[in-house]
C-alpha cells in the first residue's frame, strides 16, 4: 500500500513555469508550463498516491485545495 501525503503545486519563479512536488521529495516530480497543466498531473499522482490531497499555491503565495474527484 502507498502511503498517503500530500502534494503542492508550486510556481517557480524565475522560469515561470509550475511543479509538482511532495514534502518529503528531493526533487520535484514533475514541471509544467501552466498551472492547469500542473494541477492535472498532481491529479494524477495523487490517484497513483490514493487519492492524497493536493493543495495550489498561486505567484501571490495564496493557497487552495484542490476539491477530490467525485
């Protein structure tokens, strides 16, 4: 069973392109030219994560979660 974390959608600033990463990650897991891109592919990790939760953080440090599938 995978263990269950959270993951964040996170802006980089100084390409202005978006990741994916985990807490507890060295690395991120993903880097995305959009933020619509990137909340998709956190979707998607998520679902291989059961489902974790997955939280947006806007250019303006603003902070949402992202509602679960239904």
């Amino acid at each position: 069973m995978v263990e269950l974390m959270e993951l964040h959608v996170l802006p980089h600033e100084r390409s202005g392109s978006w990741l994916v990463e985990a807490p507890d990650g060295d690395a991120p897991l993903s880097w995305h030219a959009t933020a619509g891109e990137a909340e998709g592919a956190a979707r998607r990790h998520a679902e291989d994560r059961g489902d974790c939760p997955i939280f947006v953080h806007d250019r303006y440090r603003r902070v949402r979660a992202v509602p679960p599938r239904a």
